[in-house]
C-alpha cells in the first residue's frame, strides 16, 4: 500500500471515530474509505503483458491487455519507421489484432 493513501485511511479512521463520538453518520467516510482500497488495488493489478517477437520485417511487441469489463484485447507494436532521427511520442505504432468476423463467413 503506497504511503499517500495510507496516510489518507489513517485520517479517515481518525475522522470516523470523531464523527461516531459526535453523533454523526459515517456512510460517506466508508465510501471514501472504500473507493481508496479500490484504487489501491487497482494500481498494484497486471494489466497485460508484451512480449518481443521477431518476423521478417523487424522485431515488434504482441501481448493481450486486460481492460475489464471491456475484456481482453491483443495487441501489437510496431517500430515507426517513418519517425525522423529525433526522439519523439510516436516512435511506436500501437495496433489491434481483428479478430475473424465469423457472422459472416467470406
């Protein structure tokens, strides 16, 4: 657990027990508590893997990245042979492997 949101459910812990003492409710204090352990959970989750390939035209990056509720989807990357000498974002081409449209056979 990172240091920042374990400071934030220690103060929340700390809050809840003046809240309690002072007679107010602590739903929104569980939420907020909640949603932290979510996002905590969540930061230290694999998404994916890549792994280096090599083909006749060059070595490129495959994997599968977990999206969640959206699934999973497989993925290549590719150097961008058009990039100039400079160091740039664009220096990799990320592409979706398409799967067979099988509704509608060719």
């Amino acid at each position: 657990m990172s240091k920042v949101i374990k400071r934030w459910l220690d103060a929340l812990t700390i809050a809840k027990i003046l809240f309690e003492y002072e007679g107010y409710h602590i739903n929104y204090l569980n939420q907020i508590e909640s949603y932290l352990k979510e996002v905590n959970n969540m930061a230290l989750k694999s998404i994916g893997a890549l792994w280096r390939r090599e083909s006749k035209k060059g070595e490129f990056l495959t994997g599968m990245l977990d999206l969640g509720i959206l699934g999973q989807v497989q993925i290549g990357i590719f150097q961008n042979e058009k990039s100039s000498e400079r160091q740039s974002a664009d220096a990799g081409n990320p592409v979706r492997r398409r799967e067979p449209d099988t509704a509608h056979p060719p």
